[in-house]
C-alpha cells in the first residue's frame, strides 16, 4: 500500500505544497525547479560547519522544501526501494530522523506493523508542513512530530539522506545505537560527497570524519543484505542477537 501510494503521486506531494504555500500550479512548478540551484548558492554563501543546525533551522527558510518536494517527485524509483526497505524491516515504534518533507515517515505510517512514527526535524517549515500532509492524509492518530528525539527506546529507526549533513556523522550513529532495542533495526544512507560542481556544498567529505564515521558503523551494527538498487542500507546491532537472547 505505501509504495504504490508514492509511485502513483507522491503521497498527493504536489498538492500538499501547493495548498500549504498558497500558490498556483505555474509558480509551484516554477519554484520546484529553481530550488537547487537556490540552494547551492545560499550553501556556498552562508554555509558554515560550526552553525551547521542553525543553518538547517534557521536559514534555508522554504527553499529547502521546494528543494526536498523537486527530489522526492523526480525519484521515484530511488525513493520507492527506500520505501521498500520501510515495508520489509520497519516495526513497532519507528523514529523518523531528519525526516524533511515527510514521504519517509507517511510510508513508515501507512505500514500494518508498525505501531507509531515519531517524525523529528529541525526546520520549523518542514515540521509544519508534514503536520499539514498528516491531516490531510489522516494518519496524525500515527504520527507524532518533535524537533529531536526524547531519549526513548526505537524498534526501528530510519534516516535518509540526514548523516552527510552532520558534522560528526559517527555521534550520531553511536546515538542511534543507544535509542535502538536489541532486535532493532537501521534504515539508512549517506553521499559523502560535495558534488563534481559543487551543488552541495553543506555536504560532509571531511576524510577523518568519514573515516571516523566507518569504524563507528562497523563497531555498532551488522548489515543485513537486501536486494534492492539503492545506496540505503538496513542494519542490526552487532550485539542485538546476544542481547536478545540474555
């Protein structure tokens, strides 16, 4: 059900945008399209690792949702294998970390095991915005959405194109190790990477960061094989078998 839902519209994506910003179809479409470039430029001028979340909270304003609302409607067939992934080991309690314009955590939503999503973001527009698709949508009963996590125990968490935005990836998954039960698992991805142009500018590639950030990765969690063509990837805890069975 959720994969055909996004493969058919997005979750209603562009309606949603269009009705939460006041804007007629021609200035949607016109918007959509300047975003990336809107948003490299504002990265290249304003960007600075130091005040990285204030740049996310307070900075890029609603060119972060045009541009976020441009990707998820472009990419079907990535977004969709993520989607997938969602479908096949999400459970329980979800934490949707970083989770932007919402596809994530809708999908998450609309999956018969799992019992809540706690969507969390720190821009206030996209918060907004996704507590408006999840009244439009019905599922506010499922949802629940915070700045930040509260320290709670997860059965799955998922985290989709958040870490490289991160200036210390590796914390953050040690912290997801921390907030995830024992038999949990971890949906994620990453793109170290700044661009062959340099449209990403707020794009981690720091080499003893990422460094930092694959022994971390190795230390904490075992990959499970999955069979689809995306760069997501599902984990468990390294230690989750043994500590499931104590």
């Amino acid at each position: 059900m959720p994969l055909q839902a996004y493969l058919d519209n997005a979750f209603d994506l562009e309606s949603h945008l269009q009705d939460f910003l006041g804007l007629d179809r021609a200035t949607l479409e016109r918007r959509l399209g300047e975003s990336k470039e809107q948003l490299a430029t504002l990265g290249h001028r304003d960007f600075d690792w130091s005040q990285a979340e204030a740049f996310y909270q307070d900075q890029v304003g609603d060119i972060y949702l045009f541009e976020l609302g441009a990707w998820h409607l472009s990419s079907r067939d990535y977004i969709g294998d993520t989607i997938r992934l969602i479908r096949d080991y999400g459970q329980g309690r979800v934490l949707d970390f970083g989770g932007g314009i919402g596809t994530h955590a809708i999908a998450a939503a609309l999956c018969p095991q799992i019992e809540k999503v706690v969507y969390c973001d720190l821009n206030p527009i996209n918060l907004k915005f996704v507590q408006f698709r999840l009244e439009r949508l019905g599922l506010t009963d499922k949802v629940v959405c915070q700045t930040a996590p509260t320290g709670e125990m997860f059965d799955a968490i998922q985290c989709f194109d958040v870490l490289e935005h991160l200036p210390n990836p590796a914390r953050q998954l040690r912290r997801f190790a921390q907030m995830l039960a024992p038999q949990g698992r971890l949906i994620t991805n990453w793109y170290f990477f700044k661009g062959f142009e340099g449209e990403f500018p707020f794009h981690l590639d720091d080499p003893e960061q990422i460094e930092a950030f694959f022994l971390t990765l190795q230390a904490e969690f075992l990959e499970i094989f999955h069979p689809y063509f995306t760069t997501a990837r599902c984990y468990r805890k390294l230690n989750g078998a043994e500590e499931g069975a104590a």
